[in-house]
C-alpha cells in the first residue's frame, strides 16, 4: 500500500511538472504573437497559432524529457539547469528558422519575429518558475537548524573565498538558521570596503573584538580551509574571552572524507587548534604498495586500527584481514567498511593465542601486516606489568616471528613516544616489542622488512582526554586535569594513520623506527578550559577544573619526539627516522628466548626485574 502511494506521489509530482511547463512555453507563443501583431491577433492567425501550440509545445516538452530536465529536483536550480534547458530550447528555435528558410509557405511554421519571441519568453518564464521555486523554498523549508534557536544569531564571517561566498548565500537564503551574516572579515586587506552578497567586507578578523563590544555581532562563523590553526587559536580565544559564540563549517575536504555532514555548523572541536596547521602526509606511493596486496590489521576494531581498515580499504587490496578480540568492535567496523562498499575478512581472534594466530597467518599469508592491537592505558599496567608483557610482547613476538615464517614483505608496529626512556610499564612493553622487531630485522633467514611508527598521544581515541573530557562535561563536571603543568604532543587519528601508511610505503624501511613532527606540546589543563568553555560553560562557575594529581607510570612532559639531533631525514620533512644504538642487539637473547621467560613468567613482582634486564634504563 505505501508502494502504491509513493508512486501516485511520483505520478502527480511528474503530472505537475509537466503543466507548469505546458504553461510557461504555451504563454510564450501566445505573447509572442500578441506582441507582432500589436495585440490584435487576426483571425487566421490566431488558428495559426493555437496549431503552433499544439504541436510546437509537446514536442519541446518530449525534447526536455528526453534530456533529463524533469528527473532533477525543481526546488534547486543552477547554471548547469539553465544551461540545459537554453540548448533545448534554442535547438528547436533554430530548427525551425531553417525550416522557415527552406519553406516559406508552411502555415504550422510562424515568422523568424515570433521563432526568436517564443524562445526568449519560454525561457524567462521557464526561469521565473525555477527561481521562485529556488526562493520559496529557501524561505519556508522545514529542515530544522541544531544550532541557537533563541532569536536571530547575528554573525561575522571570516573569509572571502568561495566557500565563504557559498556559506553566506545559503545562510541568507534559509531564514530557519535564525543566523544573519552581518559583516565579512578577512585578512585581505585588497576586499576591504567591498560587499560579499550584499554584506559589508570590514576589515581585518581581529574587528571581532569592535563588533563584540559594540553589541554589533552575537557570534563569529570560521569557514573551513580559510585560516592557519594558530590564527584560529588565536581568534577563537578572542570570541571566548568576549562571550560570543564561536562556530565553524567543516571544510569541503571534511565533507569529501565522511568525516562531517555539508548540512552541519558545529562548534569548535580541539582538534581544530592544536596550536599549529594540520599535517598532510604525501600517501601517492600507498596505492601502488597496497594494490593488490593481502593486507592484515590486528586491533582492526580500535580508534586506530579502525581508521587504518579505511584507508587501507580504498587503495584496492587484494583481500583486507581484520583481527581483533572484541566482537562489537570487530562487527562494527566491518559493517562501517561494507556501508562504504568495501569488503573485507573479519577474525574474531586474540593475538596473544600462538596456534590460532599462526593458523590464520598460515591460511592468508599477509604480504603486508599493521599490528595496532595492545593494551595502552599508562595507570591501569602500573598494577599488571605481568598483564602488559603477555598482551603487548608476546602479540608482537609471535605475529613477527610468524610474518618471517609466512614470508610477508613488511611488519609494521604501531609504537608510541612513550617508549622513549619509558617510566611505566605500557612504555616498556612497547620498548620491547620495538626491540624485537629490530633483533628480527637482523635476521638474515627472514625477509621481512621489519619497522616501527611513533606517536604522540591521539585526540580521539579510546581513553584519550577528549572522550573523557566530554563524558565529564556532559555530566556536570568536574574535569579531572592530573597536574597544570602537564603537557603533551597531540595528533588527530587521520594524521596518526597517515604517518603509518606513508612511512609504511618507504622503499627501505627495515629495522628502522619513524617518528612525525608533531609540533609543539600542549598544556592539557588548556584543553579542558577549551572544551569547556565550547560547550558555551565558564570554567569555575558552571564546571569545576579539580586536579588530581600525576598517575602511576605518568610524565609531566613527555620526551621531545622529533629532535633533529636524534633523527635522520627522510623524503618527507615531516617524518624522520629515529637514529638509536643498536648494540643491545648483540647482547639480547634471541626472540623466541625472550617469548619462552615471558610465557614462564607467573608473577607481577617477577615482572618488573625481567623488564629491566631488557631495558637498565627503566625507571619504575
């Protein structure tokens, strides 16, 4: 039955299209004529011309449905429409003034006057009926607006770009925003005193701070794409201090990669000021390593295993391995992967199981592996370093030993910055682990090209400040900052991965580590004062900042990541390799020694000692 009423809906929406437009090429040829002959149209003309009408106007009719014009949506019209229905409409016309040419006595061909009358009347009133469509809907369309609904947001839009110019046209044209654009900032100073769409270009952005005091603007609109991160710092700190509202619309390269709606203005996330410009890896080399490869994700299920399935799923593997231990996070971004029309082959697997995984390994034989699984959360493995070896090294120590034995090309391990002098154990297993991929990559039996990739802490995560900074706003504070002092190197997810895969891409990459230029570190009680403060809060008053105090296994700041002194170049300055003594190397037991007293160890307190023998510098 809604079948059968979705398409009598369809029918009379066609049925409506086709008499409006019956209408505006009927009216054409009938002001066409009247205006030739002075509005006193002879008797035997005016049989001429309802015989015009009716064959002219149905076969112009059956020519705009043929060319597709009545299966587009009437309510937007753009050049291209326009452009569509002019060649249409124009053809016709200029079919018939060659009939007209050839033939000059046919009564069913009006004059070269009422030909080229007709065309440019049908088309100014096929025009007037799609604007007033384009307005109408514009003005009274029912989509509601997330953003304020108390009154009309009067705001100030910086940049004049494209994208800025279509932001304000369509602010403009949906009053249900409740937004007014009301000034036009820009660093430009060659826009000052011009208009975009009727708005006043006023000067530089800095003139929020003018507007703001002066009761002029309620808000500040950033457009994506239109302004470095640190001038965006710097201004969205302005709007808070001011008490105006600060907002962002993704840019278009967001809306590209799924990762914002074109309908969303959304309030500024941290992630879009982290106090320098966003990192855009060069991945043109990931396609042709990743092209027709078996690619295999262990942690496929988390905040990074998760984004590196995507990205790898659209440089076309030949089959994409997934492994995680969690079933809903396992589910979950399988059925993200299908949604987007990729496939791939989910384990459900622990990677601390030795037969399992080596009879998955044994069954695919990866060519390519990106081991993201591990337990990282710093304070809950200061009370389990026996939990910490058997997840994070013995996972490490058989998926390498078994990429050797099943002949995979490369070995990549998700590492951290953490593992740089660690002070706790999630930093020493991962040490470790990184220990073991080198002692492999010396390994003259094994051809796999073995590598570690370093990151700072990743805004986003699971566990990451972000998510739970918004938990705790979420429900009324307080935000629990561990020390004010306490700083750290941050990333976004996309950036996390991208570094993978590029580094991942590098012709020669065994037995190396590679680290990013992530910039300056960030205060993390600046964080919280953001957060709040975006969410339209006053720290103090509304939330409350409670310091707890540093956690077990915690720095205050971490260690400096890229220092040019401790890394050597590579193709992209952004990325670096990471120059270390190797010569623990020739004193360490062998892998699977190491794998076997790991296997028999059977105590926290046994623990501890056995991870110093691996690393004297670890200070527990």
């Amino acid at each position: 039955m809604s079948h059968l009423i979705f398409s009598m809906k369809k029918l009379l929406v066609f049925a409506l299209k086709i008499a409006t437009y019956l209408c505006c090429l009927s009216l054409g040829v009938v002001l066409a004529y009247n205006l030739k002959f002075g509005f006193q149209v002879p008797v035997v003309e005016q049989r001429n011309m309802w015989l015009y009408i009716a064959w002219s106007v149905p076969a112009r009719i059956f020519f705009l449905i043929f060319l597709g014009e009545f299966k587009g949506i009437f309510t937007y019209f753009r050049m291209s429409d326009f452009v569509k229905i002019t060649v249409c409409l124009s053809s016709f016309s200029f079919m018939l003034l060659l009939t007209r040419v050839l033939t000059n006595d046919l009564a069913w061909v009006p004059s070269r006057e009422i030909i080229l009358s007709d065309l440019l009347f049908s088309l100014l009133f096929i025009l007037f009926f799609r604007a007033s469509l384009r307005i109408i809907n514009g003005h009274w369309g029912t989509i509601p607006f997330t953003g304020t609904q108390n009154g009309i947001l009067r705001v100030a839009v910086i940049g004049t770009n494209d994208f800025a110019s279509q932001v304000i046209s369509e602010i403009k044209a949906r009053k249900y925003y409740k937004m007014v654009p009301v000034a036009v900032l820009d660093d430009n100073t060659k826009y000052f005193g011009r208009t975009l769409h009727d708005v006043p270009v006023l000067g530089v952005p800095d003139l929020i701070q003018d507007l703001a005091q002066n009761n002029k603007i309620d808000g500040v609109l950033f457009v994506g794409g239109v302004l470095p991160k640190k001038r965006l710092a710097m201004l969205s700190e302005m709007a808070r201090q001011l008490h105006i509202k600060a907002l962002t619309i993704p840019s278009l390269g967001e809306f590209l990669t799924g990762r914002a709606f074109a309908s969303t203005l959304r309030p500024l996330e941290v992630e879009d000021f982290l106090k320098r410009d966003a990192i855009h890896l060069n991945l043109d080399n990931c396609r042709k390593e990743l092209m027709g490869k078996v690619v295999l994700i262990t942690g496929a299920g988390g905040s990074i295993g998760s984004e590196l399935a995507m990205q790898v799923a659209k440089n076309c593997p030949e089959k994409l391995i997934l492994v995680d231990h969690s079933e809903y996070n396992l589910f979950k971004i399988e059925q993200t992967l299908k949604m987007e029309g990729y496939s791939c082959i989910p384990i459900l697997l622990n990677v601390t199981h030795k037969e399992a995984l080596r009879a998955c390994m044994a069954k695919y034989r990866p060519n390519i592996i990106f081991h993201a699984a591990a337990y990282k959360h710093v304070p809950l493995l200061e009370y389990q370093p026996l939990v910490a070896l058997k997840n994070n090294v013995l996972s490490t120590g058989y998926l390498a030993q078994f990429a050797c034995e099943f002949g995979a090309s490369k070995f990549v391990l998700v590492s951290t910055d953490k593992a740089i002098q660690p002070v706790n154990n999630m930093g020493a297993t991962k040490r470790i682990c990184e220990m073991l991929c080198m002692a492999l990559a010396r390994q003259s039996d094994c051809k796999t090209q073995f590598m570690a990739v370093r990151f700072g802490n990743v805004l986003g995560s699971a566990g990451s400040v972000l998510p739970t900074f918004r938990e705790q706003i979420m429900h009324g504070g307080p935000v629990t900052v561990t020390h004010p002092e306490m700083t750290r190197f941050f990333m976004t997810i996309p950036e996390a991965v991208s570094l993978i895969l590029e580094a991942a891409s590098f012709e020669s990459v065994g037995g190396k580590i590679f680290v990013l230029d992530m910039g300056n570190p960030v205060k993390i009680l600046d964080v919280a004062k953001q957060m709040i403060e975006l969410n339209g809060l006053k720290v103090g008053t509304d939330i409350e900042i409670v310091f707890t105090g540093i956690r077990p296994g915690e720095k205050l700041h971490e260690d400096l990541v890229f220092d040019p002194a401790k890394i050597s170049p590579t193709d992209n300055k952004l990325i670096g390799t990471f120059k270390e003594d190797n010569s623990y190397l020739d004193h360490m037991d062998s892998v699977p020694e190491i794998l076997d007293a790991i296997e028999h160890l059977e105590s926290d307190e046994a623990s501890i000692p056995f991870i110093r023998k691996l690393i004297p510098e670890f200070k527990a």
